[in-house]
C-alpha cells in the first residue's frame, strides 16, 4: 500500500492558502479598477469632443451660405 501513495497528488490544495486567494483576488479588483476608470475618463473626454463638435456643426449651419451656381454658362449645364 505505502508503494502507491503518491505525495504531488495533495500539493496543489496544500499551496493555495486563504491569503493567497485575497491576493489574487485584491490584485484584479485593482486591474479592473483601473480599467474601469480609464473607460470612465475615455468617455468623458469623447463627450466633451462630441459637445464640440456639435458646436461647430451649429455654427456652420448658421452661416450663410455662399453658394454660387458654376453651371450656367458651362456647356455641360442644364439644356
């Protein structure tokens, strides 16, 4: 009997300890944490663009427009 006992079988249950798991456990709460807070800036700064942007698009919708028809006098014009 004592020639089949195989130590390496226990091992792994006896390195993993409690405190090992709150480590790992503390250090991707921190990942995703940091994550979290980089998408959150991310999309605070898209706002702020799009806000911009929006801006941009109204004042250029306000102004007036210079349009100048090109094809009257162009052979290829309106026959």
């Amino acid at each position: 009997m004592l020639l089949n006992y195989n130590p390496f079988i226990l091992l792994p249950v006896a390195l993993i300890e409690q405190s090992d798991i709150v480590t790992l456990l503390i250090i991707v709460v921190v990942f995703f944490s940091i994550l979290l807070i980089l998408g959150i800036r991310k999309s605070y700064k898209l706002k702020k663009e799009n806000e911009r942007l929006d801006k941009i698009s109204e004042e250029l919708a306000k102004q007036e427009e210079k349009y100048k028809d090109f094809t009257e006098g162009h052979m290829y014009g309106d026959n």
